[in-house]
C-alpha cells in the first residue's frame, strides 16, 4: 500500500513519463552497422596502447559518422566498433547524460530560485525580524551573484538586520548531503557534496604569488568571510613551480564544526614557496556547510554597505507557515552552468542538476533515486535503452557508474535531433581551447592551420585512478562530423592519455582506411 506522500511523486513521474513517450517517436535515431570489417583499433591508437602496456581488452572504442538529414531524422553510420557494447566506468564523460537531459527536460533557460522568507517587518530601513534562506540547488550561487542578491534586498528598503539567518535545505533529502568520497579526500574541492544552498562551492579558494613590489609572498582569498584571518609565515626559495604545493602547510583554527557560524577562523599558512610561481590557487573544503554560509552571506551584506544589531549565528530550520516571502533570486540560467559542468568537469554542479531533475518533476525532498528514474524516463522517451547503464550521482565520481560506449555515443548521435543540440554541443571543451581539453591534441591541430575551415574535437573527458575516458564529435579536416567514446579501465589507465589522442587525431584526418588497421 502507497502512502499518501508518496502519490504525487508518483502521478509526477507517470505524467512525465507519458509525455516522454509521446516524443519517442520524432526523436529516434537509426544507426546502421558495417559488420565484422569494423572491429578493430586504428594502428596509432594501437602502437601506443601497447606502449603503455594496456591491453587490447582493457579498452572500448564505439565511433560513429553522424549523416546530415532533416531535423529529428539525423542518421549515423558506424565506422569503429571495439568492445563497444562491454559495460565500462565512464568516469567524467556520464555528465554528458546529466547535462543533456538536464537541458532536454528544463530547457536552456531554467533557473534555480533561491527565496529569502523574514517573520519581521522592514521599519526606517531595518530589518526587525530572521531571515529564512530556503535553496533549491543552484549549483552556481557564488560572491557575483550573491553580491546581486544583497543589492536586490537593500532594493526594498532594508538597511540594517536586527535578527538572525536559518537556512532550510529541506529541497535535498538528507543523505544526499552526506560527505562520502570515493578516495578519502574530503577537503579536496571535487569532493563537495550537494546543497540546496551550495555558497562558493563550500569551497575557500587562496590566491598565492610572489609580489610585484616587495620580496614576499601575497595570499589573497575568495570568498569573502566574516571571520577570516589569515596568517602568512611562508618563505620564498629559489624553485620551479612544479611541486608548488608539496612544501605548503596549511591549518585552519578551529576547524568548521557548527558548533559557532560567527566565531573567528585563522587560516595559517607555512612551509615555502618557489618564486618562479607567478600565481597559482589552494583550495579547500574545511568549513561546514552553516558556517561557510553564515559568514559569507555576512561578509557580502557588508561588503554592500549593510550592517548587523548583531552579528548573526546562522543555523538550519524551516520556514515557519507565517514567514512571508521577501524576494525569489534566480541563478544563471542553466545553459550556462551546463558549460561549467562539462568544460570544467564541476562534480557537485553535474550532482545538483540530476537532484534538480527528481526536485522539478517528482517533488522534494530530492533523491539521487528520483533523478535516475527521470533520466531513465526520459531515455525510454527518446527510444534509447541502455539496460547496462548505472547513475550513481550523475557526475562520473563513483566506482559504480557504468555505461557501454555505444550507448554513449547513441546518446551524442540523439543530441542531434534535439533542440537543444546547440547549446549542448557548445558546452563541451575544444581541444587546443579551452576546459580540460585546453592543453591537447596541439601538435595534431598546428597540422591543420592552413586550412581555411579548421577541423575540431569537442571532447568530455574522464579521468579516475585506473579509468580514462573520452566522448564527443569530431569535425575531420573534410567537414564529416563524428560522434567518439572511448574508455580505458585498467591499472594503466593513466598512461592512456595519448591513445585517446591518436584515436582523435585519426578521427580528425578522416581516419586511415580500416585496412591500414590492426
């Protein structure tokens, strides 16, 4: 028996899943195999496997050729097929299926709310009454947007806070916001975990470089803090920069436990600096979620000429029935922090969308559960069944997440025939550009300066220790697009990095003729 809360979920679910099914049909896609000729690894990609000593069977490669055609009725023929129906750890590149349905099911435009509640009232410009800070997960609530937030409350009249802040996070079921990692790094900032109101990526960012003026060292720090000191008693030594953080000490007194949001926090900083560093970034999770909140929110309610009775000790809660609403602040739209997500690789961002879907279509409190059902709804909409795939959180931080790379490159082919195909082929890193493809594939693409169009590879990468992963289109130097994946899992897997980028060199020459292969 079903209980009361639990239907609208449900009714939620089956409505969109009906929904979905509807477009099923507009939006299928027909891939054409070649038969046996096509398995095999391009030679390159081959000789450097070797190389690295990783065997044949420790890679997939699933390739492509994306056929022009009419809108909803894109066709792709497949050119390479290596174990490409085998379940791997797609590491990173899962974000591709987070971003796209993300985009597909909310649309471009979508924006978070962040709505700010008061049980007082706004008297000769003060604020006499809390504050109730209620989120829903925008991923990208950081020092420019907040700054926008405490203009738009002065904007109504409010100078001055005689009250206290709550923050209700009650959008999240609470285990999603429990701090579990894959590697026991908890302090490392790729290991966040979601929030509905997620500040700065709960994460202190320390700006280190030698000063132009004097011989010592700066540290600068965003965001700002209420109640942050910091404390320089670094030496500068004459080093290269490469192991810059080897000889760093850091300590942070007392450590964020919730037990005081407003108390004053020291950031210590020792050990030696090589002065060849022009300037590089520390960051750091360390604080809990209420106090990193508390003094933010602080410190940017100062910084914009507000003032406190007291100042505040910020704590959870939930908007009581009689608060009423203030103001609802909107984030970026989604477009753009599906950029950050795959040019960046952001993890929590790619957790906070796939919990926005379970949030937006199936209610709240959010769960990873309720976002992998949206997404495998909406993949039964599009005709795609991937009955090996396993989501996790949706970023591709996990030792579980699987997917075959046939099925993530059936998922690029899709992205074709959706209307939102600009805005996700956009988002991902260009090789030689930008995001974490900024630094490869150089060599190969000087090849092609010559040419008055230049091909490029717009690639999601991957990378966990023993895992290696790429997946995105290829425009070769002829102007065919292609949709690659390819991952590696294996001890090895490191050293993969340049049979990747032999299999994308191929790709954009065209690829060798599959007789040249082996």
């Amino acid at each position: 028996m079903r209980t009361k809360s639990s239907l609208p979920s449900l009714i939620n679910l089956l409505a969109f899943l009906w929904a979905s099914l509807v477009t099923c049909q507009a939006h299928s896609v027909n891939i054409v195999a070649q038969g046996a000729p096509l398995q095999f690894i391009p030679k390159a990609v081959a000789t450097s496997l070797e190389k690295s000593q990783i065997p044949k069977d420790a890679i997939s490669i699933s390739v492509v050729e994306i056929e022009p055609g009419q809108p909803g009725k894109i066709t792709a023929k497949t050119k390479v097929d290596w174990r490409s129906k085998q379940a791997m750890n797609p590491a990173s590149t899962m974000k591709l299926l987070t971003t796209l349905t993300g985009l597909d099911v909310l649309g471009p435009q979508y924006r978070w709310r962040t709505n700010v509640y008061t049980d007082g009232f706004i008297r000769q410009g003060t604020l006499k009454g809390n504050l109730y800070l209620q989120g829903t997960g925008d991923p990208k609530l950081v020092p420019e947007e907040m700054a926008k937030m405490m203009n738009t409350l002065q904007n109504l009249g409010i100078q001055k806070i005689d009250g206290n802040l709550f923050f209700d996070r009650s959008a999240y079921a609470p285990n999603v916001m429990e701090h579990s990692t894959i590697d026991g790094e908890s302090l490392r900032a790729y290991n966040v975990p979601p929030d509905p109101l997620l500040y700065a990526f709960r994460t202190l960012s320390f700006q280190l470089g030698k000063s132009r003026t004097a011989d010592f060292i700066d540290i600068s720090y965003t965001p700002p803090l209420s109640q942050l000191k910091v404390i320089n008693q670094m030496q500068l030594v004459d080093q290269s920069c490469d192991n810059w953080k080897s000889n760093i000490r850091f300590n942070l007194d007392p450590e964020g436990d919730g037990a005081s949001t407003n108390q004053l926090l020291t950031a210590q900083f020792s050990g030696s600096f090589p002065k060849g560093c022009k300037g590089v970034n520390y960051n750091v999770v360390a604080l809990d979620a209420n106090t990193f909140f508390t003094q933010g929110f602080a410190a940017a309610w100062e910084l914009a000429g507000g003032t406190w009775t007291q100042a505040p000790t910020g704590q959870s809660g939930t908007v009581p029935l009689a608060a009423r609403l203030l103001l609802q602040f909107e984030g970026i739209p989604l477009a753009d922090d599906v950029q950050d997500i795959n040019k960046l690789s952001n993890n929590v961002m790619a957790r906070q969308l796939m919990l926005t879907l379970a949030l937006e279509k199936m209610g709240k409190p959010a769960t990873t559960k309720n976002g992998e059902l949206v997404i495998q709804s909406w993949l039964k909409g599009l005709g795609l069944q991937f009955p090996e795939l396993v989501i996790e959180n949706g970023s591709g931080l996990s030792r579980n997440e699987a997917i075959s790379a046939e099925h993530m490159t059936q998922l690029l082919v899709s992205a074709r025939n959706l209307s939102v195909t600009d805005t996700f082929y956009n988002s991902l890193p260009i090789a030689g550009t930008d995001g974490t493809m900024k630094n490869r594939l150089m060599a190969h693409l000087r090849k092609f300066l010559h040419l008055k169009k230049k091909p490029e590879a717009r690639i999601k990468t991957g990378a966990l220790v023993d895992v290696r992963a790429i997946s995105g289109y290829v425009m070769s130097k002829s102007g065919r697009m292609y949709a690659v994946t390819s991952f590696i899992n294996h001890p090895n897997a490191l050293k993969g990095l340049e049979a990747h980028d032999q299999l994308l060199a191929w790709l954009l020459n065209d690829g060798p003729d599959p007789k040249q292969a082996r």
